[in-house]
C-alpha cells in the first residue's frame, strides 16, 4: 500500500506558482500529472528561490 506523505508546499503556493509558469490551466484541466519534469522541477526552483529571499528578510 502507498504510503501518502504531506506536502511540504500548500495547494495555495503550489497554483500561484503554477500561474507564474504559465502552466496553471493545465493543471486546473487536466491535474498535476500532465506537468511535464521540467516544470515541475522549475516550481520547485521558484519556491526555493521565494524561501531564500524570505530567509535573508529575517520572516
């Protein structure tokens, strides 16, 4: 049986990040396993890059 993990983004992040992309409709049609790697992997850049920026802000 799967095991099933929490996410450590929120849904919220997660789509406005999407949006950022440009790749917020394909999910919202078609869910997140019709993104492709590469913009997955890109999400994830953009989130890091958002907690870096928000660490070195000292929130």
């Amino acid at each position: 049986m799967a095991r099933k993990r929490g996410g450590l983004m929120s849904d919220r992040l997660k789509y406005e990040l999407a949006e950022e992309l440009g790749v917020a409709d394909v999910v919202r049609r078609e869910g997140w396993g019709s993104v492709s790697s590469r913009n997955c992997g890109n999400l994830v850049r953009l989130a890091i890059q958002r907690a870096e920026r928000a660490m070195t802000r000292g929130q």
